[in-house]
C-alpha cells in the first residue's frame, strides 16, 4: 500500500477503467498511456502521484501530494497530441483564463500551477 492509501491492483483497476472508457469512445490511443501502476507513486514536478481520480478524452486527474508541504492536489494531466489532434488548444487556454480569473471563488478550485513536459 502507498502513500495514498492504494494498492497496485487497485491503481491497475483504474487504469483499465479509464483505458476502457476511451475505448469505448473508439478512441485508438489512451489518455492514460504515459501512464502505468510503476509511475503512480512517481514524481511529476513537486508533486507524488497517488490514483487516478477521473479520465477523459485528452487525460486523466490525478489525486497527488506536494513533496515537501504534504499539501494534497489534484493534478490534471492532458496528452498534448490530442489537444492538438482534436484542435483543443483554444478551449484548454479558455479554461486557463477562467481559473484565474475565478480564484478566490469559494466552490472553484485554485489553479495553483501549470507544468508541461514532452
């Protein structure tokens, strides 16, 4: 058992659940690719990988927890080929711009940093 409370079935469990969904939508790729039970647990910037929390068509939210602080978050991880195959770039940096401008709201989450990798 991790960190998190999860196991490594369990963490399989949601990544076929949510790699069954996208199939389901005749999808050919998973948002979940880059990801495996060995990489939950790992390090994505500051921040520990717990499960998987929900998925989508272009990725999956992940529960995970600030290294140093223990500050629990929920990390949204998009695979970029599919926000440029599906021509999503417009609407991703939409929902950017209302997150900011919504802070402070009490029932919206803050957005409390942006990572990108290749």
């Amino acid at each position: 058992m991790n960190a998190f409370g999860t196991t490594e079935q369990s963490n399989q469990k949601e990544l076929d659940i949510a790699n069954e969904k996208t199939q389901r939508r005749g999808e050919t790729t998973t948002p979940v690719t880059l990801l495996s039970t060995q990489q939950l647990g790992a390090m994505i910037g500051d921040y520990e990988v717990g499960r998987i929390i929900g998925s989508g068509m272009i990725g999956v939210a992940l529960v995970a927890r600030h290294y140093e602080t223990k500050f629990v978050v929920c990390l949204k991880c998009m695979s970029l080929e599919k926000i440029v195959e599906k021509n999503l770039a417009d609407n991703i940096k939409l929902e950017i711009e209302l997150m900011i401008e919504l802070a402070g709201e009490p029932h919206i989450m803050p957005l409390l940093k942006l990572l990108m990798r290749e």
